[in-house]
C-alpha cells in the first residue's frame, strides 16, 4: 500500500471512478482499455466506490507483519517470477518471516498456473497426484513447472579417514553406524529429506530454511552430547545454501547443491557455516551468525559471503 502507484490510484478512486478501474486493470494485468472492459465491469459489480476508499483506509492501516513468526502451520507461498520486484520481494520476505514456509517461484506470470499450484501443494502435503492434463510445452504442462526454493544441508565427519585407520575396518565402521544413526534420527526429527550418504557424511533437503538451520543445530548439538561420553568423538562440519536445485530421480542438483558442498567444505570441525542467501532467509528468526568474509568458492567466479552459525548455549 505504500508503492507510489497505489497511492494515485487511492487519489483517482475518489474522483473518475471508470477511469480509477482502467488504472487497477492495467498496473495489475497490463490490460490496455480495449481489453479492460470485462475486468472493469466484473470489479464494479463486486465493490462501490464509497466501500474501495474504505477498504484502502483500513489496509493501509493494517500490518501483521509482527504476528508471521506466529503461524504454525506449514505455509506454502506462491508468486509467479515475472511479477514486479516488489511483488516478488514481499513473497520472498513472507517465507522468511514465517516459519516452516515454502516459497514456489512459478515461470513467468502465466494466469494458466492451476496444475502448477497443485502440483506445489501435493509435495507441500505428502501427496501425489496428476494434475498434468496438458501436452509438454503447454501453458501449465511440465515445460512450465515452477521449481520450489529448498535449503541444501551438507555434513562431513572430520577425520574420517585416520579415525578408518587408527580403529581398523570392523571398530571403525562401529562408530560410523553411530555417526548414521544420530543424523538420521535428527533429520527425521527436522523434517529433513536424506538425499544420499557419502559414507562420512549425508546431503540433506529441506522444505523450510528455518527448519534447516534447527536441524543443523541439532546435530551439532548431539554430538557434541555423545561426545562427552565416548572415547571416540564424532566431529561434524555443516554447510547451508538455499535455492531451486534440479531434482531428478530423488536426486538433486545444480548451483544450489553445489554452493552447500563448497561451504561444507569451509567449515571446521563443529562448525555450521551458511551462504548469504540463508542468512537473508533467517534474518530476524533469533539465530546467531558471525561475518566469516568472503570466498571465492570453487567454480565460482564472485566471491560468496559466508557467514558462521552459533549453536553452543
């Protein structure tokens, strides 16, 4: 309600109002006036203009912005990509400050979304269902599939290879069940989806950021629990990014996973280490993060902002 554009068009409600729903019509769909008609003619039989001014007044007031870290409830957020920026900015915002949100960007800024929609709330609920009723390449067919922003979690066992040599094979392999059995049984608890093992370490997903950096947390903090009473300690690294990996197969790739890896790979022992991009997703959300600089990750030409997660106390 702020943006310049709807303040004219709360100046202009109080005068032509024909003129008022044009405007509306072209800043919301980019419809010219030939076009307009139905819009326009549909938007005045549900509102008078007395009843839009009051409408505005109110919503102008309104701002439950400090209620978002309330909801409960898993949250799914969809906006389409080819929106304005501030459109696209407040969905953004909405996924941060909500916890165990989802944000789906969908492709341009089709109104022939509804498979698309659906096809987002199945894997927000679990379920599975075919909504694909038109051809590849087809408004809404699986050529205009949005793809969901997840948090990428990776894990590495500090050591791995002297811990293999110093116990020998059967003690060994001993502690990494226990190394398994404590990730596994986090990640279930954090709504993570276990992407694959590398042996001395997992790939991880997740729907929600927020509940990425929990379980990040989490495992630091169990092991670090197991290790005060254990002769052999189990030293963990995390890396955090978020984005829109390429999924196939039950695998996942692309830029996103491959920035986790690389900060993963920054980390020290006990340590969590985070992009940027989940810094911004978390800001506000009580977690504490210390500036570790900047890096230029491998296979890639910027550097990458990477910041520390406090998850001692």
């Amino acid at each position: 309600m702020a943006q310049p554009q709807v303040r004219a068009l709360d100046q202009l409600s109080g005068g032509e109002w024909d003129t008022f729903l044009e405007f509306l019509v072209f800043t919301t769909y980019g419809l010219g006036r030939d076009q307009a008609g139905p819009y326009v003619a549909y938007l005045k039989s549900c509102v008078t203009p007395d009843m839009a001014r009051r409408i505005f007044a109110e919503v102008r007031q309104d701002d439950a912005s400090d209620l978002l870290g309330n909801v409960a409830a898993p949250t799914l957020i969809v906006q389409h990509s080819g929106m304005s920026k501030q459109q696209v900015d407040d969905a953004k915002n909405l996924a941060a400050d909500i916890p165990n949100a989802t944000l789906v960007m969908l492709d341009g800024q089709s109104l022939d979304d509804t498979n698309q929609i659906l096809r987002a709330m199945d894997e927000l609920l679990g379920t599975k269902a075919d909504h694909d009723h038109h051809e590849a390449g087809t408004p809404g067919g699986p050529a205009a599939a949005g793809a969901s922003v997840r948090a990428v979690l990776f894990t590495d066992l500090v050591g791995h290879t002297e811990m293999m040599s110093r116990l020998g094979d059967l003690k060994g392999r001993d502690v990494l069940r226990e190394h398994e059995a404590i990730t596994r049984e986090v990640l279930i608890h954090h709504n993570g989806t276990e992407v694959k093992t590398m042996g001395d370490g997992f790939m991880a997903s997740f729907g929600s950021v927020t509940s990425a950096m929990e379980c990040a947390i989490a495992l630091q903090r169990a092991f670090a629990e197991r290790n005060e009473r254990a002769p052999e300690p189990l030293l963990v690294r995390v890396g955090l990014n978020a984005g829109e990996p390429i999924e196939e197969d039950g695998d996942l790739f692309g830029w996103t996973v491959i920035m986790a890896s690389r900060v993963a790979a920054k980390a020290e022992a006990g340590e969590i280490l985070a992009s940027d991009v989940v810094r911004g997703l978390c800001s506000g959300k009580g977690f504490l993060f210390a500036d570790r600089g900047e890096y230029v990750l491998k296979g890639f030409e910027e550097p990458i902002r990477v910041y520390e997660i406090g998850w001692r106390g």
